[in-house]
C-alpha cells in the first residue's frame, strides 16, 4: 500500500499540517479496537482529504464507505456552515464507534450515517453533491460512479481511494483476481470519460481527482 520509504513517510508528515486531536484519538482507538486498521485513511491523506475539502467548499458531500470515520471527518474540516454529509457503509457493528467520534467532532448533527448496500441507498438521495469520496468494496467503483455523475453539481469533484491497488494495476493480471481487473477498467473510464476530467495522486494506495464538466 506504501510506495515511498517509511523515512519519506515521515518527513511528510512531519512537514505538513497536524492532525487534528479528535482525529489523532479517534487514530488512536482504531488501532486499537477495530479490524483491518490500515484501512484508516491516517494523518498524510486525511490532510490531503481536509486541504481539498477546504478548496473545494462544499455544501453537500457523499462517502461511500465509511469504515471509522477518520475520511468522513476530514472531509467535513471544508464543508459549509449548512452543509451536510452522508456516509454509507454496510458494517453494522462500527455504527455506534462512528456516531461516538462524530459527536465529538464539531459536526456531529452535520453527518448522516445510512447503513446498507450503496448501491441501494445513492439512488434514494434527492439532492446534489460537490464532493464525493468512494473509499468502499472494489468490484462496485463503476457503478458507483455511474450513480453518482448525475447527482453532481457542474465542477464538482469525485475523489477515488485505492486506484493503485498496492501496485497490482501494472503487474500481470490474475483472471481470478476480480478487484484489480474492475479497478484496470475503473481508471480507464476516469481517463476516457468526456464528463470529468481526472487526475491520479500517487498519494498512499493511488487517490483520484475527477472533477464533473
């Protein structure tokens, strides 16, 4: 997931903004409580999270996958006063963790928690988003994107978290391994599609900016 040094890691870290106490905790509880915590967005690429949020300003935003928290939060730092969040993740066991750190937060009453299939629940949201954050399961990234183009605003920006995939986008494709092959095909939709145009970070695991013409 890590294509730059641990030492390089660090300096960046070190050389960019602090992350935020209640987002340090909420780190810190993650590691300690939850499974797989590597999934957690972290101090470098929630401060990218929080500097393009604070760019962008939006006033409605969308993430599909919610997993702890840490990117919803981050996401937030840049929302508008009347501005809103909803979060989808199919986890019913973390929602209670969720909604604890979202109460501390300065926007607690800002964010809605929607528990299920995104698939399901996009389509149910009448209203249009400036920001969207799809951070969820792999084989779903295409229809997630085509779900969500039409309820952007023009200019707005779909951000795509693990489109590097550890790497395996430039090794030889395994038949068996469906997420990289839909991941091969999600990243060529980004660069072809005539209504957005993209760019990918080397940021982390491969961070996309789309943003809707």
């Amino acid at each position: 997931m890590h294509f730059i040094s641990q030492e390089l890691e660090n300096y960046i870290e070190q050389h960019s903004e602090r992350e935020p106490e209640f987002l340090a905790a909420l780190n810190k509880e993650t590691y300690q409580k939850i499974l797989l915590p590597r999934m957690l967005s972290g101090h470098f690429q929630g401060r990218v999270l929080s500097m393009l949020s604070k760019l962008i300003r939006p006033v409605n935003i969308l993430e599909i996958g919610t997993y702890t928290g840490y990117s919803a939060l981050c996401l937030c730092e840049g929302m508008q006063e009347n501005g809103s969040l909803h979060t989808i993740d199919i986890k019913e066991e973390l929602v209670d963790f969720q909604r604890k750190h979202f109460d501390k937060s300065p926007w607690g009453n800002q964010i809605t928690q929607h528990l299920g299939e995104a698939v399901d629940i996009i389509p149910t949201l009448d209203m249009k988003f400036d920001l969207v954050f799809i951070d969820a399961d792999k084989e779903n990234y295409i229809n997630y994107f085509e779900l969500i183009v039409p309820k952007m605003n023009k200019g707005g920006i779909i951000l795509s978290d693990n489109v590097l995939w550890s790497g395996k986008v430039v090794e030889p494709l395994n038949p068996k391994d469906v997420s990289t092959k839909i991941l091969l095909e999600y990243n060529l939709l980004l660069k072809n599609d005539p209504r957005v145009e993209t760019v990918l970070l080397p940021i982390r695991d491969g961070l996309t900016v789309s943003r809707v013409l």
